[in-house]
C-alpha cells in the first residue's frame, strides 16, 4: 500500500515538472537573456564586429555579459563557469543538433 502511494507521489511530482517547463521550450528569451547569450561574444565563439572566430579565452578577462571586467561601465559579474556553460550548449548542441533539424 506505501508503495503504491510513494509511486503516484513521484509521478505527480514528475508530471507537474513537466508540464511547467514543457511551454517554455518554444519561447523566446526575455529580459537580459538577449545581451547575456545572443550577443555575448565569449557564448558565440567569434566577433559581432569582423565575424571571425575568438579563441575563447576572453571569458576569463570579461564579466557575465562580454564587456571587459576593467572598464567602467562593466557590471563587474564575473561567472566564467556559465559563461562556459552557454557556449558548450551553443557549440555543442544548437549548433551541430538544433540548427539541422529547426532551420
């Protein structure tokens, strides 16, 4: 009878997961996601500018949003393990997976 019961517990929990995010996946980024993954060029892998490749390293000598730590107007949020993160997804999954099958 627990049994029972402890699987219902974990498939209500599971189903309820699901469905909250499920809608998401089709959306649009909101509020900063645009300047923070977008137009960041450590997430992109190269220069908005020229388009060509960079070589990854400025995630560590630049804040969360691509601008470099030092200069005035930097938001001074230093994430580099996101940073990464974004651009392995990017890289790894949007580009070799996603952009063949959506686009």
């Amino acid at each position: 009878m627990i049994m029972r019961w402890k699987w219902r517990r974990e498939i209500l929990l599971f189903t309820l997961g699901v469905t909250s995010v499920l809608p998401t996946l089709w959306g649009t980024f909101i509020f900063d996601d645009e300047e923070a993954i977008i137009n960041n060029e450590d997430v992109i892998g190269k220069s908005l500018r020229t388009g060509t490749p960079n070589s990854g390293t400025g995630l560590f000598w630049n804040d969360f949003w691509g601008s470099r730590i030092t200069h005035p107007n930097s938001h001074k949020s230093y994430r580099p393990l996101t940073t990464l993160t974004y651009r392995y997804f990017k890289r790894i999954i949007f580009d070799n997976f996603v952009s063949r099958v959506i686009f």
